[in-house]
C-alpha cells in the first residue's frame, strides 16, 4: 500500500496544477478517489486501518518533501491541502494510529499556526 500511495504522490499528484485542491468539491473528488484506493488494498490486505495510515502517512512525506525543498516553508495550495485531504481521510476511515494523527495535526498547525480552518 505505500509504494502504492508513494507513487500516486510523486507520479500523479505531483502534475496537478498548484490551485486544484482549491474547492472543496476537488478535495472530495480526491478523498472519494484515494478512499477507492484504501478499500481495494484494504479488501486485498484485510488491514483497512493500515491502508489508510498509509495513504496518510504518503501525504504528510509529500507535503514535508514540497516544504524541505522549499528551505523549510509550505507552497501552500495543493501542498498544503493534501494535509485536508488526508484529515478527511483519517476522519472517514476512523484512524485510530494515533502517531499519525498527531504527524497531521503537527503540519497543519506547523504551517498555518491555528487549526481554525479543519473546524469550519
């Protein structure tokens, strides 16, 4: 499942204009494509609570990758709304690998200082 999700970051996500995460219809668009993805590897596997720390897990390196390149500051835009598309990933699908919530909730708040946007 991470060489999956991995490959989907670097190969695919990675071409996306910066401004398509923008609406919120984009990022469901987005969740409902990778939740496809969590339940297929999940059916395979029989994990689907490691599918999706995965597929977080491969979100949260992209957006530390996107921001390390950048000497430390997040792009914003797509590299920084993949972290609400992962949020609503671990919401769904009911994460309980607290570590890597924790990892999501630390870049959220590590880029935009307040969590006022996850509530509304």
């Amino acid at each position: 499942m991470e060489m999956i999700m991995d490959c989907f970051f670097e190969n695919v996500f990675s071409e996306i204009d910066r401004a398509d995460l923008l609406a919120r219809y984009k990022r469901r668009n987005m969740v409902e494509y990778l939740s496809t993805v969590i339940q297929a590897c999940s059916h395979v596997e029989g994990q689907p609570q490691e599918a999706c720390r995965s597929a977080v897990a491969s979100a949260l390196n992209f957006h530390a990758s996107t921001r390390g390149q950048n000497g430390q500051v997040c792009l914003m835009g797509k590299y920084h709304n993949v972290l609400y598309v992962a949020a609503r990933l671990a919401f769904d699908w009911k994460l309980e690998h607290s570590e890597t919530v924790c990892q999501l909730l630390d870049h959220m708040f590590l880029c935009e200082r307040t969590f006022d946007r996850l509530m509304t």
